[in-house]
C-alpha cells in the first residue's frame, strides 16, 4: 500500500486584507412608554450608552465609527486597496522572500507589486507588509493573486499562491440623447445638444462631485446645468447634490461646431465624434469613483443634396393679405447645381409671383437667400407647402412640403405684436 507523503508545511503565512472605509455604527434601538412596567430604564440605557447620539437616542445611526465586516461592493471607477502581510511564523530566518501581486481580469493581468525586488531575509515572528491600489476599470470578475517565494535555511526553494476573487459591479446607468437645433440662422452649421441621463444602480446614496462634458476637437461646449441668480451661477439642482439609489438625474450641454471645422466641411456629415463624459462622485465616508465614458458618437442629420432652411417668417399673417418669407439654399453636394425654382399652391396657401425661374448655378457648399411672398385663404394653423427645386444638370426635382407653419387670423382682428 502507497502512502503520500505529508504536505510540507510553509514558513510563512499570507494575508490579504482589503483596505476600506469605516462606516457609522448602527444599534437598534428599545424603548417603550413611560406607562409602561420598564418606565424610563430603557430610555435611560440609550441615554447612557456611548455610541448613540446625544438628544437622539432612538435613532439607529450612532457617533461612533465601526470597521467593516465583509469584503464589501467593489464598484467600476472606484480605487481597490488592500492590504498583503507575510509573516514569519517559524523559529528560523528566512531568505530571499519575494512578494508578488498580480490582479487578473477577463482582457488582461496587472501586476500591482510596489515593488519586485526580493527581501534580503525575514528573521522570526517578523513580517513584510505592503499596500496595494489599483482603480478599477473594468466589470466582471476579478481574481487578485497573491504569490511567495522564498530560501529555508537548508537552501530548499518555498513557493505558494493564494487566490481572491471578487466582482466589480456597475454603480451607474448613462444613457445619451442627441438633439439637433438651428441656433444660427445665418450659417449651415448647427448647434447639437446632448442630454445625459445617470441613474444611481447601487443601494447607497451618492454625493454627484462632478459631472461634466469634455469635448472632441470639433465642438465647444457649454453646460446648461446652472441659472444665473443675483450674478452667482447656481445650479439647477440646488443643494440637492445627494443622488439617491435608483433616482436618476438630467444633464444638459450644448455643442457648436468650432469655426475652423465648419468653414472647412461647410456642413458636418455623417457621424462625429462629440466627446466623452467625465463623472465623479462620492459615497459613504468620503470613498471617491471616477468614470469616463467611450467617446459618444453622433450621426448628423441628413439633408441630402440640397437643403431648404428658413431665414425670416412671421409667427401671425392677416386674411388674404400678402405675407414674405426668406428662404436660404444650400447646396450640400460635392457637385454644381443649376437650380430652377417652381411654385405650388395648395387650397390654403397661394404663392405670389413667377414659378419655374431660373436660380442660377449653386457651387458646392454655397448658399442663397430666397424673398418670397404668399397668401393664405384659410383662417388658422397652416402649413407652408409646394415648393420644387430642380437640377437641371441631372433632371432631378427636390420637393419641399410643410416647410413651416403660419397662424392666420382675420384682417378685422389686430394683432398685437
């Protein structure tokens, strides 16, 4: 009958700790009426006890600080530390011990030894200690790997390894929107704004540091976060910095084009990169997370190869009487155009003036500024309708409906400006 041999015993021990913060002590309170056979002995006892708060006995959070139980939620953005001591436990010195702490996750292994150089020898019921920070970047399962070698005073060559694994969780939910407005009516670029909504996803309230919008190299931004009170920039969620778990907050940033980029692509196509959000936030005693979101990307708005932009129109037009509206042209092809323009009235809105004329030739990314005058028939809301673009070089016809819409009301009423 074989036996095996017993297994050597090591003449160090490892542990691995990890380094977070204390959290306020929470007791359960017991109290009762005064009518009742304990009378003031209970209230007395919370009165007398050191970790309650002083004229607030009966609430369950204390003055006092406690140390953590577990190992605790570790959350994206925010720094892992811990602590590694190996100690002596034997009678004689060890040699040559070497330390080693690498943090394994799904795409790669980081070695977070502070340092990789070998102990020269750790004399009895001695130890080595080091602190390891690594802020976390990546969610799933994480395994830290905690590896010791050293010399016996016989020359014989020690090796183990210890394994930690934990999960990185998610402490935010982003989501973006894109909105596309013509702020400035005199030129073909336009203002983007973006809308970030972020959802606290864990169980513990956060303290929003800092949430802000760190452009690409195309666009400027301004944050529509703040109001203007008695010139001071307040915030639009006032003191309500606190974000509560599962509640969700709006943030707002507006994007232009800068005037190099526009000039040079004339209108900006396809899709652009527009930046990447940067959120800091706080939790529990202090304990700072940090996330930076992939670079947002925004696919701008296609006006195919002619674009048909408003200059000028009024909000309030009176009853068959002749109103003006200033078109603007824009040719958004890589080509020349040779435009004519045509008029088509509809059963409440009448053009005024020459259908099919000549426009001329429209060079790629020119414009030009359209005076036209109509009429409408029809009292109320109408819609601005019928007008057709054709490029005589292709013979191709672009059409133009509910361009934009017109309050009509009757010449007997007046209309105050």
């Amino acid at each position: 009958m074989e036996v095996n041999p017993p297994k050597q015993e090591h003449l160090l021990a490892l542990k691995v700790m990890r380094l977070t913060k204390p959290t306020l002590f929470t007791n359960i309170p017991v109290t009762c009426e005064e009518k009742d056979l304990p009378g003031d002995l209970f209230n007395q006892l919370m009165r007398d006890d050191p970790s309650t708060v002083n004229g607030a006995e009966v609430l369950m959070l204390g003055e006092m600080l406690t140390l953590p139980q577990n190992f605790g939620n570790i959350f994206l953005g925010e720094t892992f530390s811990s602590y590694i001591s190996v100690h002596n436990d034997s009678n004689q010195v060890v040699k040559d011990i070497l330390v080693k702490a690498d943090l394994q996750t799904s795409s790669q292994r980081l070695n977070l030894s502070a340092s990789n150089a070998a102990v020269a020898e750790l004399k009895p019921d001695c130890c080595i200690d080091d602190v390891i920070h690594h802020e976390v970047k990546e969610i799933g399962t994480h395994i830290l790997v905690c590896a010791v070698s050293y010399t016996t005073q016989a020359g014989e060559k020690m090796y183990f390894r210890k394994f930690f694994k934990f999960q990185v969780l998610k402490p935010l939910d982003v989501k973006t929107k894109f909105y596309n407005a013509e702020s400035d009516l005199s030129s073909v670029t336009d203002e983007v704004f973006l809308e970030a909504q972020i959802q606290n996803i864990t169980t513990s309230p956060m303290f929003m540091e800092k949430v802000s919008l760190e452009p690409s190299i195309m666009y400027n931004v301004t944050e529509l976060n703040s109001v203007s009170q008695a010139g001071e920039c307040v915030s639009t969620f006032r003191s309500r910095a606190y974000l509560q778990p599962m509640d969700t907050r709006q943030y707002l940033y507006c994007l232009k084009p800068k005037k190099e980029f526009a000039e040079k692509a004339g209108i900006i196509k396809g899709v652009t990169v527009i930046g990447k959000l940067d959120i800091v936030w706080k939790t529990n005693l202090g304990e700072r997370g940090r996330l930076q979101t992939s670079q947002l990307q925004r696919m701008a708005p296609g006006y195919g190869d002619v674009r048909l932009s408003l200059e000028a129109i009024p909000d309030t037009v009176n009853l068959e009487e002749p109103f003006h509206i200033t078109c603007k042209i824009t040719n958004c092809s890589e080509r020349t155009m040779d435009l004519v323009l045509e008029m088509c009235n509809t059963n409440s809105i009448h053009w005024c003036g020459i259908s099919g004329r000549q426009l001329g030739k429209l060079h790629p990314s020119s414009s030009l500024c359209l005076a036209l005058t109509l009429l409408s028939s029809v009292q109320g809301l109408q819609s601005i309708s019928g007008l057709r673009l054709t490029d005589t070089f292709l013979k191709r016809t672009y059409e133009y409906d509910d361009i934009a819409q017109v309050c009509v009301v009757s010449s007997a009423i007046k209309v105050e400006s």
